[in-house]
C-alpha cells in the first residue's frame, strides 16, 4: 500500500470542513527563472503553506496546453507543460505536500478540450473518423449562419465555423477550447479514465471546472433573453439566459459516476465550480446526498462587498435549496477580483473572519492571508484574453493573477532580478510580501494564521451545525451565525458596517434564549468586544466569537 493510499484509508472525512489553498502555479513562485511559475517553485514553498494551517492545496492547471486561456484548453490531459516542469515534478511534489500533512487537489478541465488536442485534431478530419462525433457539431441554418443564438462567455457566437466538415462546432469559451459532446457513452469514459490516471499517481481529489457545463440540450434550443435588469451590457454573453447550451439533466447521472470513482479511492474528494446564471440551485443539487460531488462552490460570495443583508440573504438561499449540500465558501480565486479590494484594504482581517465562521468548507486563494489588492494593470500588459475582448468594459481576470510577493524586491522574489515576470508584479504588493510581513507578529499574515488555526481546532466550526440570524433579528449591518456541535454552541457575529457607521448594540439573550451565560474568544487582530450584563457592544469592522453557556 502507497504512502497516499494509507493517508487516504486513515481519514476518508477529511475534507469536511478543511480548508483549501488555491495556487495558480504561472504565478505562485518560478525555480528555474523563466519568469513563468512552476510545480518546482511550488514545492520550494510548500513549507509556508503547510504553516498556514490549511488542510489542501488546490492547483489550478498545469497540463500540456497552448495557453490561449492559460492551462484551461488542454491538449494533453495526462501530462505537464513543459513550462510547468515533468511528471517527475508532479510526483515530488505530492510526496512533499504529503509528507507535510496536505492533501493535494487538481483542477480537470473536462468539459472542453484545447483545439490543439489529438481527439478535436481527429475529429474535425471529416464526419466519418472514429472521433467524429466526439465533439458538438451542427450544420449551418440554410443561409450559413451558426446552428442558434448561444453566445460565448468571451464574446461572440459559441460557434466556429470549420470549412473541412462544412459544420459549425461549439464552444462554451475561446474558439481555441471546443466543447466535448458528453452524450457520446467514450467521450464520458475517456475523461473517467483520465480521472483515473491521477487518482493513481496520488492525488486526493479534483475541482472541476464549470462542472455544469457538460451536457447541452441536443435539440439546439435557442436561449431565451435574459431580463434587462439583469444584463451586463459590456458582455454580450450576458443577454441571453443560459438553459440549453449548460445544466442538462443528463450532469447529475455522470456526477454519480464521478463519485462512483472516486469512492475507488478512498478520502479522495470533489469540489465543483458552479458557474452559470441561477447557481446555488445547481450547487444544492450537485452536493446533494452522498453519490455526487462532494462539495462546490458558486460565484455568489466571490467578489462579495461584505454587505450583511446580501451576505444573509446568499447562506439563506442555499440552505432552503439543500440541507444536506455541502458548501466550498470563497471570496477569491484566479476569476475574480480580489476580496482586499471587494470588502476594502482595511477589512481584509473581517472578511477571513467571516469566512472562518461559515458552515463548509473555506477556499484561500494565494496571496489573501497577505491582504493584496486587485492589481492594476495597463492594457497592454494584459494576457487574459476576456479583457483583451472586452475591454474596457471588462477589465479581465489578470489583476488577480499577478505574481505572488514573497520578498520586497523588484520582482517580489518571484523571479530572479533582471527576468521579466509573465505578468508585472504590482508595486503595492511589494511591501506586503511574505518575508515583510513574517517578520511582524501582528502583520495580516501572522493574524490570519492564528485565525485559520482556531477554526482549524473547532470541531464547531469545522463540521458543526449552522442557524442563521435573520437581519430583522440584528442590528443594522451586523451579521450573525450560531454555530452548534454537541452541547457546544458558539455565536459568531461581525460588524459589516463601513467606517463612520454608528456602533451597534447586540442583545445577547434575544439571540440564544435560555443561554446562561457568555464567554468572548480571543479573535486574532480583534479588540475584545464589550459585554455589560447582556449586552454586546461591536464597532464598525469588528467580529466576535462567543462561547455560549
């Protein structure tokens, strides 16, 4: 029995509760001075990961690929990119994060393929080769316009025309990234068995990119208009509601075989991406039960401001869609912008504070236990081709991407002095570097450690039960969880309130009746709240966790 395989049998529950680390390895740290991140330079500090108390690494893509959308078209699905290293670096890797007590998650990219993959290469030869059908092709409408009205998420009709079959082929996202039909019974068999392939290196587990996105309705429905209200009108894609092209049925019966796999291998896990336009009934539905996924997450919380009413009315929702659905809680990843920036430099602290309080599991994406803003780059320094497209209505994802500071130096000790980053390292990062901030027992860093550490050791908040406080029940823009385990109870609450906000007053006792008394825990980077009797005082960007008697 493997090392992996050992860990996998002693903890099969592990992910509950656990919290992730996201990487995205162009951009975490380069070893070989290319100006590129790499699975070397990530191992090289997979030890300051492993003091962040987090349970998983979740690496974004590293497999062979053209990178028109940067590791999300694969051309390879069972190798690394030269750029990223070998396999040989994959297997040190997992045998360091290992040895380090992390599990360690990949991303899949399943639902489409680059272009320049040998399965698309065979099937647009002509309609008659063995992968023909391996992908969605349709003929034109009789006057040569695409098949529907399905619009891409980067701009444009989801439909290239290919002269060689005379079809048009769909594509969820760049012309580069044509989309796989699943309704083939291979097409569903090949990405299992790639599946596999990792499973049997060692890894714990996969997120899944738009998992929703496998299936699409074979008749070619048209998309209905999406209500006016509701339209982004710098993306085209956003006219239109999204009900025949993604979400078909057939998902949930591949996300049973999925599972079925993934039971194979016991205590590896799935996390999906839910994208789309009504997504926390996707992600209910998806988490449900014990034979889908094992948890997801949605773009509901990412890019969140920290308002309390709509950060209530987000967790109320999903809990009347599921209660046994398993949620994965983020405020940013490699899509969105950066919560130090959404919620406000100043509340970078409160936000992780929140997050820790929540029922599920916790995301970090690198660089926000350091509190780096959304970077602020000039259009020609951008490489993510959604804002090229849609600029400037569309900024793109590359103010999230920049590369990780570790050091106070020109490249932020990323890459060596005098190479040139892949994308520039912001100038304000700079001085909220690693190495900066270790130094400083009180830095955002050292605090968020703590923080994660206490979560880490709560059986509560880890796995325990979660009761909501409804806003009417709070005073304004405070927001409030009861979190339960045992006879334990802990009442977690935080002033959401921006600066100039009035204090609030919090009645305890009208909040958990029948509590006999109260106990505040000590929040890193948090002043001690006030209690007099029982009444709770809370300023505007403080939190308090308090142990319930």
């Amino acid at each position: 029995m493997t090392l992996s395989q050992q860990r996998r049998e002693a903890d099969t529950d592990w992910w509950r509760g656990a919290t992730l680390y996201q990487i995205y390895p162009r951009s975490f740290m380069d070893a070989n001075g290319d100006g590129i991140g790499d699975l070397k330079g990530i191992t090289e500090k997979l030890d300051y990961v492993a003091s962040l108390k987090v349970d998983a690494i979740w690496l974004s893509p590293f497999f062979t690929s053209p990178m028109k959308d940067f590791g999300y078209d694969v051309a390879d699905y069972r190798d690394v990119d030269p750029m990223f290293g070998t396999l040989d670096d994959f297997r040190a890797l997992i045998a360091r994060a290992h040895a380090l007590g992390l599990r360690v998650i990949i991303d899949q990219v399943l639902s489409h393929s680059s272009d320049a993959h040998p399965w698309f290469q065979e099937s647009r030869r002509d309609r008659t080769n063995g992968k023909a059908d391996w992908y969605v092709w349709a003929d034109p409408k009789p006057d040569g316009t695409p098949p529907n009205n399905w619009m891409a998420a980067f701009g444009g009709p989801a439909w290239t025309f290919d002269a060689r079959r005379r079809q048009y082929y769909l594509h969820n996202f760049l012309p580069s990234q044509p989309d796989l039909d699943f309704h083939h019974p291979a097409v569903q068999q090949a990405q299992l068995d790639n599946l596999r392939f990792w499973l049997e290196l060692g890894v714990d587990g996969f997120r899944f990119d738009v998992v929703n996105y496998f299936f699409h309705d074979p008749a070619l429905t048209d998309n209905p208009p999406m209500p006016r209200e509701r339209v982004l009108p710098g993306n085209p894609q956003s006219y239109q509601f999204q009900r025949h092209n993604i979400e078909q049925p057939e998902n949930l019966a591949y996300l049973e075989r999925i599972r079925a796999l993934l039971d194979e291998y016991p205590g590896a896990t799935s996390v999906g991406e839910i994208a789309g336009n009504d997504q926390l009934p996707i992600m209910a539905a998806y988490t449900a039960g014990d034979s889908r996924l094992h948890m997801a997450y949605t773009f509901d919380l990412l890019g969140s401001t920290g308002n309390a009413d709509e950060l209530y009315g987000v967790l109320v929702r999903f809990r009347e869609l599921g209660e046994d659905a398993w949620p994965c809680w983020a405020l940013s990843n490699h899509d969105v912008e950066r919560s130090a920036t959404s919620w406000g430099e100043d509340r970078a602290l409160l936000a992780l504070t929140v997050l820790c309080s929540l029922r599920g599991n916790l995301c970090l994406y690198q660089g926000e236990e350091l509190g780096l803003p959304e970077a602020e780059l000039a259009h020609e320094d951008l490489r993510d081709p959604f804002g090229i497209n849609l600029w400037p209505e569309v900024k793109g994802r590359d103010g999230c991407r920049t590369p990780m500071a570790w050091e106070d130096g020109p490249q932020g000790g990323f890459c060596p002095e005098g190479t040139t980053p892949w994308l520039p390292v912001y100038s304000r990062h700079r001085p909220l570097a690693v190495a900066r901030q270790e130094a400083d027992p009180d830095s955002l860093l050292n605090r968020i450690r703590r923080l994660l550490k206490l979560r880490a050791d709560s059986d509560t908040l880890r796995q325990g039960e979660q009761q909501l406080l409804a806003p009417a029940a709070l005073p304004a823009d405070v927001f409030g969880v009861v979190r339960q385990s045992g006879g334990r109870h802990l009442l977690c609450l935080a002033h959401l309130g921006r600066q100039g906000a009035a204090a609030a007053r919090v009645r305890l006792d009208a909040l958990v009746p029948g509590a006999d008394g109260w106990s505040s825990l000590a929040l890193p980077g948090m002043a001690t709240p006030r209690l007099e009797g029982r009444e709770l005082g809370l300023d505007p960007g403080q939190a308090a966790w308090m142990a319930i008697s």
